[in-house]
C-alpha cells in the first residue's frame, strides 16, 4: 500500500509517494503553469502508481475550488 502527497504552490507542484514507513519512493516538482497543463502533469506522475495507492493528501497555499461562489471554496 503506497500513498500519494501534493504540495501546491503558487511556484511549483511537489508530488510524492511514500509507504507506510515514511519512506520517499518517488517524487517530482512540477513548475506551476496553468491549471490544466500543472494537473496534466500531477495525473501522469500518479498513474505510475494506481494500483497502489490507497490516498492521496493535499497541501495548498490558497483555495483549491478557484468557484468564487462554491461552498469548498
């Protein structure tokens, strides 16, 4: 069983894997474009790993539903 982080910056996308030891299996930083070329990105560097991960967990600088008017916002 793996899990998946992201750290999502203004700057750039840190996206890891790691297993229950905390050990850091693979990770990559992703220069911060635009929304569908950064989560293009994201989604690929995942795949690799589907299978496997169980969760994935999400750090952000600022709101992650860009909805003005959304309840998650």
């Amino acid at each position: 069983m793996l899990y998946g982080a992201i750290e999502a910056g203004g700057t750039k996308f840190v996206c890891a894997v790691g297993n229950k030891e905390y050990k850091t299996l693979d990770k990559i930083s992703i220069e911060t474009t635009n929304p569908e070329e950064t989560l293009e990105q994201v989604i690929y560097f995942f795949n690799k790993y589907k299978a496997e991960i169980s969760s994935i967990g999400i750090g952000s600088f600022g709101p992650i539903d860009s909805d003005i008017n959304s309840d998650k916002y």
